[in-house]
C-alpha cells in the first residue's frame, strides 16, 4: 500500500509531538538546574509553556486527522532528552553548552514546522498549516533570543568561571 501525502503529514505530526516532548523535557531539566543565569531561566520556562500548548495543538492536529500520538516517538524523545540531561550535568561549561544545543535544536524545530507548512498546504489542510505556522513563529521567536543571547551567556560563564568560589557552569 502506497503512503498517501495524507499519512506523511499525519506521520510528520507525530514526529513534531514527539519532538516537543523532547524538549519539554530537555528545557525542563535545564531551568531546573540553572542557577546563576536568571534571563537564560526565565526565557526557558516560557518556552516550556509554550511548547506544552505546541503539544496540546499537534494532538488536536493528529486527532483531526484521526490519528493518535505514537508512545513511542513521544518516549524515545524523552529517553534522548534524558540522556542529555545527564551528559549535560558532567559537563564544567554545561550554561554554554546547553544555550549552544538549545539553539541548534530550534532550528531543527524551524525546519520541521517548514516542512509540515508546506505539505499542509500541499494536502489542502489549512488548519494543521495555521497550527504550525503560530508555532514556528514561537520557535523561531525562541531562537532568535537564543541567539542574541549566547554571547552574552558565554561572557558571563567566562567571568564566573574564573572567579574564585563562584560556579560558572549553572
């Protein structure tokens, strides 16, 4: 049986649902381990709202469809996540390291929301091309700040790094 631009595009909604339970988990372990950098913080807790509403919109996405979520897109997701939360706290420079992941992996949300616009599109399903369209405008909203942001984290990490009795890494 031949995939249908249909299926891909309801297969493609899993895939983006299991990416955001990635990064809910992901962000999640980072804010919960920042301790010195309170705008980094602050930001990325109101990305993981936002990327719980981004869950909730792809359900009803896949729902419309009449599809459901995959258990297992949404668990690897968080077994990834996991294993880089831990690889993350062994880390000297884990601040800068995880500003750097969090940004590369923005894009990679950038450019699953492109494609799943572009094949909405292509299937006539405007509803599922509006839901990704607000959320790429959030992720790209999220990595432009990151980006603005990661000079001025790695300068801040560098000057508590060698200041004596001060952690830098969080």
């Amino acid at each position: 049986m031949a995939t249908t631009p249909r299926d891909n595009v309801l297969d493609w909604l899993r895939d983006a649902h299991g990416m955001e339970q990635q990064a809910e988990s992901m962000l999640t372990a980072q804010a919960e381990r920042l301790e010195n950098y309170p705008d980094l913080r602050a930001r990325i807790q109101q990305h993981i709202e936002e990327t719980r509403w981004q869950q909730q919109q792809l359900e009803a996405c896949i729902s419309r469809l009449g599809g459901s979520t995959s258990t297992v897109k949404d668990l690897t997701g968080k077994l990834m996540a996991f294993g880089q939360g831990i690889v993350g706290m062994t880390m000297t420079d884990e601040v800068v390291k995880g500003a750097l992941s969090g940004y590369v992996f923005e894009n990679m949300e950038i450019a699953s929301y492109t494609i799943l616009i572009a094949a909405a599109e292509a299937v006539g399903d405007t509803a599922t091309r509006d839901t990704c369209a607000a959320i790429l405008n959030q992720e790209v909203a999220m990595a432009r700040w990151l980006l603005e942001h990661l000079g001025p984290v790695t300068e801040t990490f560098l000057l508590r790094d060698q200041t004596p009795g001060v952690q830098a890494k969080r």
